[in-house]
C-alpha cells in the first residue's frame, strides 16, 4: 500500500463529497425558483450544467495529483456547428467528472450541453437530482437492473419503450427546436475491457443524427481508469489522463442510424489510439 496514494484517495473523497454537496444546493435552490415561476425551465437546467462545470473544474484543480492533458479542443467548432452530437468512451466514473469539468461555460449556454444517463443515476441522493432533472438530462430507462452503469447485467441494453419515447421526443426538440448539444456514451455502459478498443456503439442512439444531418463530435477521454479503477469505490490515485475533442464526421444524405454508428465507430477508434500515444498512457488504451 503506497501512503501518498491512499492519501490523495482520501482527499480526493473530501473534495468530492463537499463539492456534490454544494452543486446540489445551488440546483436545488434554482429549481426552488423555477418552482416559483420566477425563471424558465431552460434556464434553470443551463444554470445546472453551468454549476457542474465549474464546480467540477474546481474540484480537479484541488486534486493535483491528477495531471490533466488536453488536444485539439474544439469548442469554438462546436459552439459553431450546433445543434451537435458529441460522443464519449466510458470505462471509468471519472469520465463524467473530467468531461463536465472542460466544458466552457459558454459553451453551456450557447449550446444547452444536456447528457443522456441511466435513470438508475437521477436516484442518486441529493446530487441525483442535480445530475439529472436539474441539468434537464436524457434518461435511458433500461429494463435490467444495472445496465448501462457498469452492474447487473451489463450487455441487456433493452429498455422501456413507453416511457423511453418521452425522452425521445424530448431529444427531437432539443436538436431541432433549440439547436442543442447532447453527449452521451455510444458503448451503452461502461466498457470492461478498454485495451481492447470500443465495444460496439448502440445504433438506436444515431436516430436522431442520421435524420437531422446533426455534426458528430469525439471527446476521447484516456487515463481514466488510472484515476479511478472501474471497480474502486473511491479513485484520487496519481496520474496523467487526456481527453480530446474533435469533429469526427458529419452524417451524409441518406445514410442509417447504423451506418452512422460504424463510421463514427471507426474514427473514434483513430481517435482514441492516437490520444493514448500522444498522452503515453499506452498504445490503444481509452480509460
């Protein structure tokens, strides 16, 4: 057991603790006024994406031991090519965090940034809410017991329909109408086994690109597991991870939802080799 390793879990837990506390104060306090009719619900859940950006942000800069690279950050593309798609590799809970913590701001609220979650997520003590209503989030309502968050059976991706088309038609006016952003992870769930490369993306979850020509983005996350072992109740330990953000491709007429998903398969898979060699966390390896 390495002192200064377990050291930094253990401060890497306080800071975590303290800083979902206080980002679940802030968006229930704005969720109190919306409930008030004081602001619009679209500003409530922006305010809430907002607050877990900088809050997240803060948080890893309290945790040093975590040294952070990034390449090729394309914001200014993605601010500019909304409505947008963004696509993430998961293979550990850090993912979220590193993620959130590098949206700008203004990205926020520009391009309304919502994120499609288990439903299991948003029941999650006080920061459930955050995470998930609060933020205005897209909930999967898988119908095994722990899929797509890393538990139960994790290759049944099987879901409600009645009440996932809610959220689909939901995603339909947020790419639609206001022209939004929404990240999500492809895989389905967390990925078991990422030095073996992406697992298959879910095809269903190209619906909405494939019919609206809607730009694709990969923000490639490498490291993460480093940071936060996928089967560690707590991470914090020392190391480098990286993330990338850039265009992957742009749908073309007539293409399918499944097309759509083995194109964007096979460049975020470039992607994610490349940003492991550039990082040196290990050729090939995603998390």
């Amino acid at each position: 057991m390495n002192p200064l390793a377990e050291l930094c879990r253990v401060w890497f837990a306080l800071t975590l603790v303290l800083m979902l506390i206080v980002v679940g104060i802030l968006t229930h306090t704005a969720d109190l006024v919306y409930n008030l009719g004081l602001i619009a619900e679209l500003t409530r859940q922006d305010f809430a994406v907002c607050t877990a950006a900088i809050f997240f942000r803060g948080f890893l800069l309290a945790n040093p031991q975590i040294r952070i690279k990034q390449f090729d950050m394309d914001w200014a593309g993605l601010a500019a090519s909304c409505p947008a798609m963004v696509l993430m590799n998961h293979a550990s809970f850090f993912d979220f965090f590193l993620f959130t913590a590098m949206l700008p701001v203004s990205v926020c609220r520009t391009g309304h940034v919502r994120t499609v979650m288990s439903a299991s997520l948003t029941k999650i003590p006080i920061v459930g809410k955050s995470i998930g209503d609060h933020a205005g989030s897209f909930k999967v309502f898988f119908q095994a017991k722990g899929a797509g968050f890393g538990k139960g059976d994790a290759t049944d991706y099987s879901v409600d329909r009645e009440k996932q088309q809610a959220e689909t038609d939901r995603m339909e006016h947020h790419i639609s109408e206001l022209k939004g952003v929404i990240a999500f992870c492809p895989e389905g769930g967390m990925n078991k086994t990422p030095e073996e490369g992406l697992k298959p993306f879910r095809r269903g979850s190209f619906a909405q690109a494939a019919k609206y020509a809607t730009p694709i983005y990969g923000a490639v996350l490498t490291g993460c597991t480093a940071a936060w072992p996928r089967d560690a109740k707590i991470g914090g330990y020392p190391c480098t991870v990286g993330i990338s953000l850039t265009q992957i491709l742009v749908p073309t007429a007539g293409m399918t939802p499944a097309e759509l998903a083995d194109a964007a398969q096979t460049a975020m898979q470039s992607q994610v080799t490349e940003l492991a060699g550039r990082c040196g966390t290990g050729k090939g390896k995603v998390a």
